[in-house]
C-alpha cells in the first residue's frame, strides 16, 4: 500500500531540532518563541465548566449541544457582527487544525479539484488539498487581495479558496474592501471561500472584520464560512475547542460527514466553550499580557537591527534582518532564543523567522536582555 505520508510535505519542525540544542545550552535556559502555544492558565471560570460537566457518561453529538449552538451563534453575532445566525449555521469542531487538514477530503474534493491559499500560510491548507490528492496552489496574498480578477489564481478548477486573516506568520490583516473583493470574486466563480479567523480578537494594529461582517457577505452566508478557534483568545489549545460559521448547505454537508466519522467534541469540552464564549473579561486580560510581551520584543528586536513586518495582528512578529532566515535563526539560537524560520510557511518567507510572543513574563525579560 503506498503511504499516505509520501503525500504530504516533509515535517520541517526536525530541521530546527539542531538550533534548539543550541538555544537550550544558554546559561539561563532557553527562550522558545518557535511555536505559538499559550502559556498562561485556562481562566478559571472555563476550568469550572469544564469540571461541572465532567460526569458525561453518554456520548455527545457532532452538533453539539442547544447550549453549545446558542453560544457559537450568540458570539458570532456579538463579536463579528453577524447577523441571523441561526443553529444550521454553526458548526463545532474538534480544534480547527482537523477541520483544516480534512476540509477538503469531507467536501468530497479530489484529482482535477484545486484548493488555493496565502503564499505564506499555516502549512495544514496544504496538507488538506494532498490529502484529499487535490492541487494545492497558493496566491500572492497582496496582489490577490488588491485585484482578485486581475492576480494570476485562476479560477477554473478553483472549487475551495482559503483566507487567512490575521494570519499565520505574518500578521497581516485583510482590510474589508479587499473582503468585499474577493468574497464577490468567489461568488461569481463558483468559488467556495473558508476565512481562517482564529486570530480575529487579537488584533493590534488593525481591527480585523470577518467574511460574515454583512458588509463583506451582504448579509447572506452563500459560498461563506468562517472558522474560528479558542486554542488562543481562551488558551485553550489543550482542550480542542473550535467550530466553523456560515453556509447551512456547506455546514450541513460536514454534520452529515463528520457524524459517520465520529468527529465529536467531547462533552465537558463543549460545556467549556459555552463558558469560554459567554465571557470577555479573560480575553481582554488574555490580551493585555499579550500586547505587552509583544511590544517588548518589538523594541528589542527594532534596537538588534531587526525590521517588522505586516504583524498588526496575530501572536506573530514577523521580522527580518535582509539574511536567510536560517542564519537568524542560528544567531538568536546562540543567544539562548529559538525562532521559526520563514521558509516553514512558503519560500516567500525565506528572509524572514516568525517570533512567537506567547511565552512568560519571565522568558520574554530574558530575551529582550539578551538582545539589548
Ligand atoms: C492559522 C491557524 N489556523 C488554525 C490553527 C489551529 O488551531 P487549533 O487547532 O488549535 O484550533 C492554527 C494554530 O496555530 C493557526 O495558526
């Protein structure tokens, strides 16, 4: 049987197995600013819920609970501004790196399909299209955004386009003209588009809008959906908390599919995300600690003789030296500090290292003193 993995790109997280060596023979331990996985507790009253519903003996369905629904329609409509959400327009998810990674599979796509995404992306939009053994073809995000009919994707073929905004690495931010634009490309094409909002309450810079803004989607949900994760704005990467909002049609297509394979969130998972997702004081505190880590790293890497780029949202700096990115990351390995080359997110990155800022109080002293 040939392996599905010779499918898929080679793991580039070894590469940088050598430089972690490095980073963590510092006399005061390593700075990992490599991945970005939150750091900071799950905010207690999510821990609460998550306790209360522990006694779930029976199993839980894909759609999850009315609660659940209710919560997922409730924040869409509250946070994004949606409007008429109803429960066929939610859909939970068990984290969205799954959803990511067999979207295309689930939609039935396959050779002769093609599945687009940002030049500079979250390597799982790749993943999906060899997975499902559609072609993976991926666009310049500026000209794309800028002209969607002019910039060479070419739409034939074309059967799911992938956003990403705020987006992983860079932090850039689609503006909502460049939404309207492209949303109305899709649309004319037949083009089904995914928003990968997962970073959409940390902006910084920039106040993100999503796909379901009714002035990006004229208030109908047709050949839209959005996903969205409380792996960050929650901190709750370890609980597998996520769901997708928008098309009923799309989304019921996924309920019909993901109930014959199981992909349930578990129960105390969901009674979780209600809480989460009723609550924004811990977002905001979330951010607070965020938006000072960040802005300290930014002074130190601005006064190393880094340059920022993009990074108006995200947990991303998204920074260069005008080098191959695998000397930065050698050079801030030996100071005890580990990055993500650029060249992990597409070739265009190749000058760039991603540099998480989700890493204690503590850790991030200790990398701004090293780069001072
Ligand atoms: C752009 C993007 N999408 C999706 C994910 C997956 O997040 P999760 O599976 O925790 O919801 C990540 C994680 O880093 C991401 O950066």
């Amino acid at each position: 049987m040939p392996a599905v993995s010779s499918r898929l790109p080679a793991f580039p997280w070894d590469k940088l197995e050598p430089y972690k060596a490095t980073a963590a023979a510092h006399p005061d331990g390593i700075v990992d600013l490599s991945v970005g996985t939150p750091v900071d507790p799950v905010p207690e009253l999510i821990q609460k819920a998550l306790v209360a519903a522990a006694d779930s003996p029976g199993y839980p369905t894909v759609w999850g609970t009315a609660e659940l629904r209710n919560a997922l329609a409730g924040w869409v409509e509250r946070r994004l501004g949606a409007v008429d959400v109803a429960h066929t327009n939610v859909l939970p998810v068990v984290g969205s790196k799954e959803l990511v990674a067999w979207l295309p599979t689930q939609l039935g796509l396959g050779p002769g399909d093609k599945v687009a995404y940002p030049r500079l992306a979250y390597p799982t939009y790749e993943v999906g299209a060899r997975l499902a053994r559609a072609e993976a073809v991926a666009y310049d995000t500026a000209t794309f955004a800028a002209d969607p009919a002019g910039a060479d994707l070419d739409p034939s073929g074309l059967k799911l386009l992938w956003l990403n905004s705020p987006s992983n690495p860079t932090g850039g931010v689609l503006a909502k003209d460049e939404l309207i634009r492209i949303v109305a490309w899709a649309r004319e094409h037949g083009v089904l588009v995914f928003s990968d909002e997962c970073y959409v309450e940390l902006g910084w810079e920039a106040e993100p809008v999503s796909v379901l803004h009714p002035d990006v989607c004229g208030g109908t949900y047709e050949g839209v959906v959005a996903v969205h994760s409380l792996s960050k704005r929650s901190n709750l990467a370890g609980y597998r908390a996520a769901f997708v909002a928008g098309d009923e049609a799309v989304l019921g297509e996924l309920l019909q599919i993901r109930k014959h394979g199981g992909m349930m969130t578990p129960a105390p998972v969901q009674a979780a995300t209600v809480a989460a997702l009723g609550d924004d004081t811990h977002v905001t505190e979330q951010r607070a600690r965020y938006a000072a880590r960040r802005a300290a790293l930014r002074t130190a890497l601005e006064g190393h003789g880094f340059r920022i780029e993009h990074s108006e949202a995200s947990l991303y700096l998204w920074a260069t030296r005008d080098e191959p990115c695998w000397e930065t990351v050698a050079h801030l390995a030996e100071l005890g500090i580990l990055v993500a080359p650029g060249d992990f997110y597409g070739t265009a990155g190749e000058s760039f290292v991603r540099v998480a800022f989700t890493a204690t109080d503590e850790r991030v002293e200790a990398a701004v003193k090293r780069l001072g």
